[in-house]
C-alpha cells in the first residue's frame, strides 16, 4: 500500500518513466504472445516458432535494463533520513522498489493481453475489432497455462533484477546527511580489455559464421531469411563487448575533457564525465552496440529488397526506444545526484551558461569518440554479410 | 561606531522576507563599512542565513533595499546578480561544499577558473593560498581525502582566492574544533585587514563575533542591539534615498 502512495504522491516526470515500462512490457508481452499464435497457427514448423521465441529475449532484455535503472533513478526508492529512521531502510525500500516495477510490468502485461485478445477478434465492441486475426490464429483457442507464463516473464523477470540491483549490499549504505564531498569517488572502471576482446570475438565469430555453411540458419522473422545463428551470437557479443567497454571509453573522453590546462567549463565537464563514467557508460554502449546494429541492417537493407514484416518492426521499436530510454534516465540520474554540487557552484556565481557550455563539451566529447566506434563496429559487422 | 552611510560598502534598508509564508527577516537594516568586519550575531532560526543571502544577491528580499557601492542589487536581474557574486563577493558557508570531482587546488582556484583566469596563474595563485592556510601538502588530492577541517580550510581559500570586495561567511566555523576554528578565522581576518575585504560574519558564537569590529545582533528576524540606532539610520537612510 505504501508503494501505491508513494506513486499518488509522485512527480510526473517519474510516472512517465514507469509508464515508459509499463509500454515496453506490453509490447514485449504482445511480441511473446504472437510468437505462441504462431506456435499454434504452424503446429509443425516448430523450430520457426523458437526462433520467433528466442528473438523476443532481445527486447526483453532492453527491457528489463529499463526497468532496473528507473527503479534506481525513483526517487521514492532514494535512502531517506525521516523514512530510515522510522525503520524503512534500504531494505525495504528494496522492497518498495521491486513492487513498483510488478506493478508497471503486471499492468503492461494485462495492457498486452487485452490488446492481443482485441486484434485477434475474441474481444468485441471496438474499431479494428479482429483485424489480424489471421495471423494471430484466431480459429484456435488458445491455451491459458502458456499465455500466462509468457505474460508473467516480463513482470516476473524486471521484478527480479529491480530487486537484485538495489538490495542493499554488505558495505554500509551511505549515510543520507553525508556532504557529497565526504564520500570516496567510484575507482576510475576497468572493463576495457574485457570489452575490446568480446566485440573482435564478436566481429570475428559473425565473419566466420558468414562464409559458414548457410543450411543450419536461424533467420529473422518476416523476410529477412539467411542469416546463420553464428552472425546472432556474433552480435550479442559484440553487443556484450560494447556494453562493458561503455563506462572505460566515457572516463577516458572525460580525461581528454581535462586535459592540457583546462579552464572552468572543460575542467568541470571532464571531471563530471569521469566520475558519472560507470553510471552512463554502461548505457551508452548498449545505445552504440544498437546503433552499430541498426547501421549494419540499414546498409544490408539497402543492398537488397528485405521488407520486414510488423512484428520485426514491433520488436526493433522496443529495443531501440527502451535503450535510449534507459541512457535518457540514466543521464537524469546522474543529473540528480550532482545537484548538490550544482547548486554550490551556483552559490560561487557560476553562470548557467557556463555549466550548460560544460554539458555541451560532454555529450560533444562523447559524441567524437564514440560515433566513430560505432561506425567501425557496425562496418566491420556488415562487411562479411553484404557479400 | 556607525560608518557614515557615504562609506558603506553594503547597505541594507528594511529588509523584509519570508520562507513561503514563515516570516525570515522583519524589517532589518544595516551598513557596513569597506573593509570594516561585522558580526551578525544570533540563535539559530533568527535570519542570519537570511540576510547574509539577501546581502550576497542570491535571495531577492520580499521588501526592501539592498545596496552594493552606491548601486542597488535587489533590483538587478538574476544574471548580473550572479556576475557581481562570482565578481565581487566570496561566500564560506557552514559546510564547506566543494566540487567532490576536483582536487583541493583546483577548488580553491575555481573562482579565478571561472572567471577566465589562466590555468597557470590560477594555480599559482590556488597554492599561495592552501600555503596561509596550511593544507599546500594536500593541494593535489580530492576533497573525501580530507578531513572536515580541512575542507573547511580549502573552502576559506576559495573565498579569498579572487581577493573579493565583500566576503560572506555564514557559521564558517559552527562544524571546526577550537584549534582549527582559530586558524581559519584567523585567516581570514587577517586577509581581511591586509587587502581591505569587507566581511559580513554570520555567528551565534559570541567568542567569534567578538573578534569583529562592530556586531549586530538578530532575535526572530529583527535588530535587538540599538533599535533606536537602528530607527535612526532607517530614517537617515531614507531621507537620503529620496
């Protein structure tokens, strides 16, 4: 009950961005469902509706990224003095948080499932009243134990992570009344090394499944046909790659920020960059891994006729919004953190200009270094598939 | 003794304000001689914070006049408020609030860094002052590195460093031990009298206002010292400003 107050009394801004989770669990709910109306509707083409399965896990994870960072971003969820001193610590707010996001998944879920129930023509009384229902199978009925587990993953698995990510830790949370300054910096992030070796084992294990023989395939669904499961994996590893080397390459644009006798604008971007590294940085790589894939199918697309069909779409929607969604909150996030320094600096007759043009330096830093690996990655992952 | 109004450096006149409803200052005035050092004295809670922010431009008073050198400064914009904050006023507050993701020097320096000041001269001038005030060793470490003291020393530094008009310091040593309040108040009025800095020391110490030249003592956002000097100078004040 507490948690549904807390949501009453809350921001929009902040039940925008569980309603910003509540719609990507509905699509992802609805992409799950017509994978099993696929199921039913070709009971012996199995290994095509696994693959369908298997195709929804993509959007699923970017969806439970989503879910994770705005359950850390909430500020019902933030340590709080009063709240920790009537016995609501960081225990339960762990709590507090994880039934917040069932909520929003629960009602996504139950969101896709009356929308599904309404496209196949079960649910009557509205315009576009079973206007696919071909393809959704309407003839055969569909069996309720296998509809409810797969709306149930959604909320289920974003619950799980929330919970995980914000349980509190054996280290003492920090204390709520302690002056920002007080507290020790996160270590400059490692990850690197690791990063760089999974993209080339990415890039390489996609050129290598290209020259592959191409009878053992798992091809998208809708007509993108002939892509062996070996460019799949070679993807997700270059996507792996890119997210862990994420946080290294943003603390080393915040060190060429800073470099070379900076004045206030550029000392204070590269810093803040350098500190904010592991919290934007993780998202920003998903963004270029997602980037990096959209260009590769945008240049294939491009070389031959490959229209996809609307659940493809559906699913590269999700995937692509929840990312930016998810690199969005974060940068909210950090935002909100450093408003204590913000205000300080405010107080020493900083200019807003001034801490706008070190806002500026930042997403350009980034910009510069990170486009042009993305451009790389994604050239280099569509070399061996455009032959 | 009461600065004849012509010399005040900063003036006030009937200073009303409130925080969303609860009443903060109720008609305070008061001047303040260059480089003169005032004390504002008072238990918590009697609009000593109020009126150091009114006086520093970064709070707009409800009612009343704040004057800067013969200009006023209630009436100018936010912007030009925030240039004549990071121009010619320096501010120490109770906590020392620095940036956590620059070192100590750079901290001290950034005020000069933010008025456009070369990096090499700003850090010279940053390491001249951690050097009075003792914390040199540290100047390239980061803030959660020191102590609280210390802090508060780099924060005394930061104010000095652009060698302002008018310093504010609210409580600057309400968080310090005796020893280090000494230092850091030492410091600072030593500065103060060598470079002709006005200093505007908010306290309810009375061991700290009385190493002021004049003390002006709030009770519930009101003078309790001389109403009647305090009567006078309002009506001297407004017959002038006429």
């Amino acid at each position: 009950m507490l948690a549904l107050r807390l949501t009453r009394g809350s921001h929009p801004l902040v039940l925008l961005r569980r309603l910003l989770v509540a719609a990507a669990s509905a699509g992802v709910g609805f992409l799950l469902l017509s994978s099993l109306t696929h199921a039913l509707a070709h009971p012996g083409d199995s290994a095509a509706s696994l693959q369908r399965l298997l195709w929804c896990a993509l959007p699923l994870a970017a969806t439970v990224h989503l879910a994770v960072v705005v359950a850390r971003t909430d500020p019902a969820t933030r340590p709080r003095t009063g709240l920790s001193a009537v016995g609501l610590g960081p225990g339960r707010l762990a709590v507090l948080a994880a039934v917040s996001t069932a909520v929003a998944g629960t009602l996504g879920s139950a969101l896709a499932l009356l929308f599904f129930l309404h496209l196949r023509g079960d649910l009557t009384g509205l315009p576009f009243d079973g206007a696919a229902a071909e393809p959704l199978a309407s003839g055969r009925p569909l069996p309720t134990g296998a509809a409810l587990i797969l709306l149930a993953l959604v909320p289920f698995s974003t619950t799980l992570a929330a919970a995980l990510a914000l349980r509190p830790r054996g280290a003492p949370a920090p204390a709520e009344a302690e002056a920002p300054e007080a507290t020790a910096p996160p270590r400059p992030p490692g990850g690197l090394p690791w990063g760089c070796a999974l993209t080339t084992a990415g890039l390489a294990v996609g050129t290598y499944a290209a020259h592959a023989d191409r009878g053992v395939s798992l091809p998208l669904p809708g007509q993108f046909d002939g892509h062996p499961a070996g460019s799949l994996l070679g993807w997700a590893l270059t996507a792996v790659g890119l997210a862990l080397a994420g946080p290294a390459l943003t603390h080393f644009c915040g060190r060429l920020l800073q470099a070379r006798r900076p004045g206030a604008a550029r000392l204070l971007a590269g810093r803040i960059l350098m500190e904010e590294s592991r919290r934007i940085g993780r998202p920003l790589g998903v963004v270029c891994a997602v980037a990096s894939a959209v260009i590769t199918v945008w240049t294939l697309h491009d070389t031959g006729p490959h229209p996809f069909g609307p659940l493809t779409g559906l699913g590269a929607t999700l995937v692509i919004a929840c990312t930016a969604a998810t690199l969005i909150t974060s940068a909210v996030e950090a935002r909100q953190s450093r408003s204590a320094a913000t205000e300080n600096l405010r107080r020493l007759g900083a200019s807003a200009g001034a801490l706008r043009l070190a806002a500026l330096l930042r997403v350009l830093a980034l910009l510069l270094v990170l486009t042009p690996v993305t451009w790389a990655v994604a050239t280099l992952a569509a070399v061996p598939l455009a032959r | 003794m009461v600065a004849p109004p012509d010399d005040d450096a900063l003036r006030a006149l009937s200073l009303h304000h409130s925080h969303t409803g609860s009443p903060a200052l109720a008609g305070v005035s008061l001047g303040v001689g260059e480089g003169e050092i005032l004390a504002v004295c008072g238990p918590r809670g009697s609009g000593k914070t109020t009126l150091l922010r009114c006086l520093s431009g970064q709070t707009v008073p409800d009612e009343g006049e704040v004057w800067f050198n013969g200009s006023p400064v209630h009436t100018l914009t936010a912007l030009r408020r925030e240039r004549l904050r990071r121009e010619r006023f320096g501010w120490i507050g109770p906590e020392p609030s620095l940036v956590p993701e620059l070192t100590v020097w750079e901290n001290a320096a950034l005020p000069l860094l933010l008025r456009g000041t070369p990096h090499r001269q700003a850090r010279a001038a940053a390491l001249e002052w951690l050097e009075h005030l003792d914390i040199s060793a540290h100047a390239n470490r980061r803030p959660h590195a020191l102590t609280q003291p210390q802090r508060q020393r780099t924060a005394t530094a930061r104010a000095l460093i652009a060698v302002p008009s008018v310093v504010f310091a609210d409580e600057p040593t309400a968080t310090l031990h005796r020893a280090d309040r000494a230092l850091v108040l030492r410091t600072l009025l030593a500065a103060a009298r060598s470079h002709r800095i006005t200093v505007v020391l908010a306290s309810h110490d009375p061991e700290v206002t009385a190493l002021a030249d004049r003390t002006v003592t709030l009770l519930d956002g009101r003078r309790t010292d001389t109403p009647e000097a305090a009567d006078a100078e309002g009506q001297a004040e407004c017959s002038l400003s006429v």
